[in-house]
C-alpha cells in the first residue's frame, strides 16, 4: 500500500483540496509553490497511463475541475500540469499556480509553510472547487 492509499484511507493526514467518489486532490507537502496540489485516483495504479481510457479521461475532468479551483484562488497565468510518478508508486498529476515556466521547477528550493498556512490554502482551493459546476 502506497503513502497515496493511506491518505486516501485517512490512515495519514492531508490538506484536501477536492474529492468525488473516484478521486483526490491534496496540498503537496514539499510545494514549489503556493497552491500545488496532488490529484490521485483513490484506487491504487502505479503509472497514470495503465489507468483504463474511461478513467483516465473522467480523471482529467476531475484534474481541470481542481485547476480552475487552483486558478481562481490564486490568481495565475495557468495552472501547469506535471506527470512524474517516480517519488510515489501511485498514480498523481502535480497541479502547479503559474506567473512563468520557472514556477515549474521541481530542482528548484520548496517552500517551508507552517500548518497553518498549508489550512488556509487547502480550504481556499476547496471553497473554490465547491462552486464549480460539476
């Protein structure tokens, strides 16, 4: 079982931003930037492109619904969008607050924010995906 599946359980904390029956979406705790969030299928799948079509694509829904949250709580350019899945064997798209490609630098040093902070930014991200038609 994956970190991934023992946040999905409750079994570990997180700072949800968004959640339906097949997904989730959380604060990365080692942000590049403020607002970086972690969209994962609550189901275990090692790479994101074993998932079927038909999850992949209602997964991607899911993604740009969670994007347009990130977006309008943290006025940006774009929210950028990584796969990487090497740090964790689960499936997970890294949604990133964009000014410039920079933003997108994962060599580049994480931000340090206390618990408080990473509260706040969980619940603006969640208050913003509430309002989105689904």
């Amino acid at each position: 079982m994956t970190i991934f599946s023992k946040i999905v359980r409750g079994e570990i904390p997180s700072y949800k931003c968004a959640e339906n029956e097949e997904f989730y979406a959380f604060l990365d705790i080692n942000p590049v930037a403020e607002g970086h969030t972690l969209v994962i299928p609550k189901r275990e799948e090692d790479y994101l492109f074993d998932l079927s079509d038909e999850e992949l694509s209602r997964m991607m829904v899911f993604t740009k619904q969670v994007a347009k949250a990130i977006k309008n709580a943290f006025p940006c350019q774009k929210v950028g969008m990584a796969v990487l899945g090497l740090e964790v064997n689960h499936a997970h798209i890294h949604l990133i607050p964009l000014q410039n490609e920079g933003d997108m630098d994962f060599r580049k040093p994480k931000l340090q924010l206390e618990a408080t902070a990473m509260q706040e930014i969980a619940k603006k991200i969640w208050q913003e995906y509430t309002n989105i038609p689904k």
